[in-house]
C-alpha cells in the first residue's frame, strides 16, 4: 500500500499502474459516483488521465490496516489526500481505502484486484 501512495505522490502513474491487476477480475471504485471501473481494459487510462490534471497530490497514512492470508490480502485505511490542480485548486480531505491484493507470484508482488476510495460521511445517520 505504501508503495502505491508513493507512486501517487510522485504522480507516476506507470510505477502505480504496475500495482494493479491488468486482468478482467479488476473492480474499482473512485471518489465520483460515474467511477466505477470493471476490468483493467476500462481502468488503464485512469491514473494517466487524473494525473494530467494534477500538480501535487500526497496521501497521509493515518490508519492503514492490512491482514494476509495465504495469497490474498486486504487493506484499510483514512488517510488525509492533499491534491493541488494545475489550475491551482487545492483539495484537502479525509479519505477511505479499501483494497484487496492477490499475490503473483510470476512477478514476485502483490496486485490490486479490488480497490475502493470513498469519502465517508461527516454526520452520523445513527449512534452505535
């Protein structure tokens, strides 16, 4: 996970793109309603395209969670996103990451088959 908060850091998107499946089992959800993604063939200008647009954009670990079992993994965390435009906007905001990885074993690294980023709501609906 920390390497791929670093490839968007330095906005490499094929350095980050090489974290990820490049099969049909992927499925990914961005931050816009319109960003859901199902297979590879539908995600790989993703990164490429958002990071056109980008001047900046640093991901705060805060509260990464990630637990193994034999060959798959899953990860959770809140970070804190700092994005900058080059038109200039600045977004700062709290963040959700889910992902689950599969080990590959041919290319000796985990990749991202399932990946979720999401902003969660601010008030409580409800109390637990």
């Amino acid at each position: 996970m920390l390497r791929i908060y670093g490839a968007f850091a330095r906005l490499d998107a094929d350095g980050l793109d090489e974290n990820f499946s490049h099969e049909n089992e992927l499925l990914a959800f961005g931050t816009d309603w319109d960003e859901k993604f199902s297979g590879w063939k539908e995600y790989k200008d993703v990164h490429t395209t958002q990071f056109g647009a980008l001047k900046s954009f640093k991901f705060e670990s805060r509260e990464l969670e990630v637990h193994v079992n034999g060959e798959t993994a899953w990860a959770a965390d809140r970070p804190l996103w700092r994005i900058e435009t080059k038109s200039g906007e600045k977004v700062k905001s709290d963040v959700r990451v889910t992902a689950v990885l599969n080990w590959d074993a041919s290319r000796r690294r985990w990749l991202v088959v399932q990946w979720h980023v999401s902003s969660g709501l601010k008030e409580r609906l409800h109390e637990y």
